[in-house]
C-alpha cells in the first residue's frame, strides 16, 4: 500500500553522502568553518550551538535572573523550552495567539507583565514569521526586559533573517526534521557584542558531541529516508500493524533528538567538527527557490479546503508550511480516513504543546489551547501528486469537523 509520510526530510542522498565524506576527512579546520558560517551574516554577531535548546539555556545560563523573575513566551513551544525556563528557576507566563494569522493578539503583552518580568520568548510557528513590532510596542518603556525570537521553524534563507536591534537573540535551529537540515546544529544572531563574547566563551567551552555519533546518525538518516518513499513507508506500516507494534510511537522515538530525562547533558555540547562543516555546506548552497516548492504545495491545498477550514496560520502572508496544521473537533475520525486512504496524517506527533497558565494572575491561552487540543497534522509538501492532493483536500472537506 502506498502511504504519504506526515513529513518530508529537507535533504538529498548525496547530502548524506557528503556529511559521510567530511567525516571522514582529517583536515578539516573547525576554526575556519566557523569562520565562513559567520561571514554569512556580515551584519551581525553570530553564535553556533547543539541546537536552539543549547543556546538558549546557555543565554539564561549567562543572564542569571534572580530566582522567580517571569519570561513570558508565546502559548505554543515544545516542552524543552519551558523546562529550561524552570529549571533556571524562573516562572514561565504563557500568552495567547490568533490562530488564525500567528501571531500575538493583541495587549496580551502588557496584560502579562509584572515588575518581575525580565524576557519575552517569541516562537514564530509552523514556518510562519510573527510581526514583531507588536511586541517592540508593548515593550516600549521596559527596554531592560530581554526580547528572545524563537525562529527554530522559520528559517526561510540567510537574507530573510537580519538582527533587529531591539531583538537581543534570533535563534534558529537546523535539525533532523526542519528546513535546510544539517541534522543538527543551531545558529542565533544578535547585535549585543558583550553579549555575544559572553555566550560564545560559554559555547566554546563546552565538549565537542563524537563524530562517530554524528556518523550513526547519518547513517541511520539513510535508513529513515528510504523508508519515507511512500510505497517502503507503507510496508512500514502494514508489518507494524502486523507484529502490534505503535508506529507513531516508533517514528516519533526515531526522530527525537534529546530525552528529557537527559537534556542538559546532551545539550550542553558544541557540534564536532564534520557537522560544522556539514551546516556551512547546506547553508551556503541553499539557493533562493528552496522552499518555493513546498510553498506552492501549501497554497494549493489551502486555497482548496473550504472557507471556514481552521488552518493554523490561514492569514499568515510569510507561511512556508514547515508543517501543516489544521483545528478539527472530530480529529480521531479525520486521521483514520486520510490514513486509511494513504495518508499518514496525525494528531499527537509533533512535540508543539500549549503551555498552561499556572499563575493566579495569568492569562489562560484559550485559543493556543483549542486549537491544538484538536490540531490535525496533514502531508503536504512537493513530492505529493496534485491528484493525491485532490483526494486529500476532498477528505478533509467531507469529514473535517471545523466547528468553533
């Protein structure tokens, strides 16, 4: 049977391939490597991590807030990001969001601020970018508090991302399963130098993660993108269904890079050296077209469902369609027609959380919290037929429960 994956891998064979190759190469020098992925950005200070997660708590590491200071962050972010805010002791204060557009409603900023308040964590989502003036407004006479963008899923090109000065940190990540993969790595740009020396001299002195891992995880990317072909991802299913084995439990085991119950010593690490390398190569031959394809992909199926469909960022002009959620009341029922149709759409295997209020005087994120307690992730990028996509975009009209 054949079966459309829920998500596409941002890199070739012979992508590996040359990972494989600067792995085994002993000439390679890491501090020209940083160098060249610097120069990149001439216009700003440029930092290079694990990933978002190991610079960002390297960041707070370096702040030191006092004990019980509040970061606000927008409702929606993986459960590592919080953790990090609280195990920095410091309290996290959830905002809501327009669904609708991405982006921060309105007054929810001022509205949560407190003389405790020290940063506000912006997560732009899903391959969409926020506004950010909104939140430069709202911050307009507290200039001491930090303004962090979370752009992990937004990465759109090297000069579609400049430092703005009231930004003290654009973080993006690079990652097994985001855009322009390097199968890991991060980079975060800012404008601050003293911050910026302090953060790198952190940075550095953290130990280098083993090539031979990097190596394991090449190869065992061959593995998952082979099986991503839709008719190998089919077998895939049908002898995990045969042998009783959850399958989505498999996928989302296979691509997750860091377990909780591990996170700091596995993000306080620097790349080795090959995957250094690895990210200057995937970042310097990223061309300007790279997303349009699955650009185009994500306007042709929006542009079909019906009008009152509740996609994930419907009015957002910059998405990208990293990924492609829906809001459906009846997700349970939409997930087993697309996937019984060939499409292994899903509701519960991204790592995207609301974050609940838990503050006497915080805001509850009603809308965060609606919308992904019925989020449905569709299979929608350029590999997809457009006959298939009709098929889809058919299902998803006649069974989709779009309901407020």
């Amino acid at each position: 049977m054949i079966v459309y994956p829920r998500k596409r891998f941002d890199f070739k064979y012979i992508d590996l391939l040359i990972a494989l190759g600067y792995c085994l190469n002993p000439l390679l020098d890491r501090n020209q490597i940083g160098y060249s992925i610097k120069k990149l950005w001439p216009n700003g200070n440029v930092l290079i991590g694990l990933s978002v997660r190991t610079i960002f708590d390297a960041l707070l590491s370096e702040l030191n807030f006092q004990r019980g200071s509040e970061v606000i962050m927008t409702g929606i972010n993986i459960p590592d990001m919080v953790n990090i805010v609280q195990t920095h002791d410091l309290k996290v204060v959830p905002i809501d969001l327009d669904m609708s557009t991405l982006q921060i409603k309105p007054g929810v900023i001022e509205q949560s601020l407190s003389d405790r308040t020290v940063m506000v964590v912006v997560g732009h989502l899903f391959g969409s970018k926020m506004e950010m003036d909104i939140v430069y407004e709202a911050l307009a006479n507290r200039p001491e508090i930090i303004i962090v963008e979370d752009s992990a899923q937004a990465f759109q090109g090297v000069s579609q991302h400049l430092p703005h000065p009231r930004t003290a940190i654009s973080m993006f990540s690079f990652g097994s399963i985001k855009s322009v993969s390097a199968l890991g790595c991060s980079v975060a740009l800012t404008l601050d130098h003293n911050l910026y020396k302090k953060l790198e001299s952190r940075l550095k002195d953290y130990n280098k993660s083993s090539r031979i891992k990097f190596m394991s995880k090449i190869i065992k990317y061959f593995f998952l993108k082979t099986l991503s072909f839709p008719f190998f991802y089919g077998m895939y299913i049908f002898f995990c269904r045969l042998f009783r084995i959850d399958y989505d439990a498999l996928i989302i085991s296979a691509v997750r890079n860091f377990k909780l119950s591990d996170l700091f010593r596995l993000i306080r690490q620097s790349p080795c050296t090959s995957q250094l390398q690895f990210l200057k190569y995937r970042l310097s031959t990223m061309n300007k077209n790279h997303l349009l394809g699955r650009i185009n992909a994500g306007n042709f199926v929006r542009e079909r469902l019906n009008r009152d469909s509740n996609i994930h960022g419907l009015f957002n002009e910059t998405h990208t369609y990293w990924l492609f959620p829906i809001k459906s009341k009846n997700k349970q029922e939409l997930v087993s027609k697309l996937r019984s149709n060939g499409f292994d759409a899903t509701f519960n295997s991204s790592q995207l959380n609301p974050i609940e209020a838990t503050g006497e005087n915080q805001l509850t994120p009603n809308e965060c919290i609606t919308y992904m307690g019925n989020t449905v992730y569709l299979p929608v990028y350029e590999s997809i037929p457009e006959k298939k996509f009709d098929t889809l975009i058919s299902i998803v009209n006649q069974t989709a429960d779009f309901q407020k």
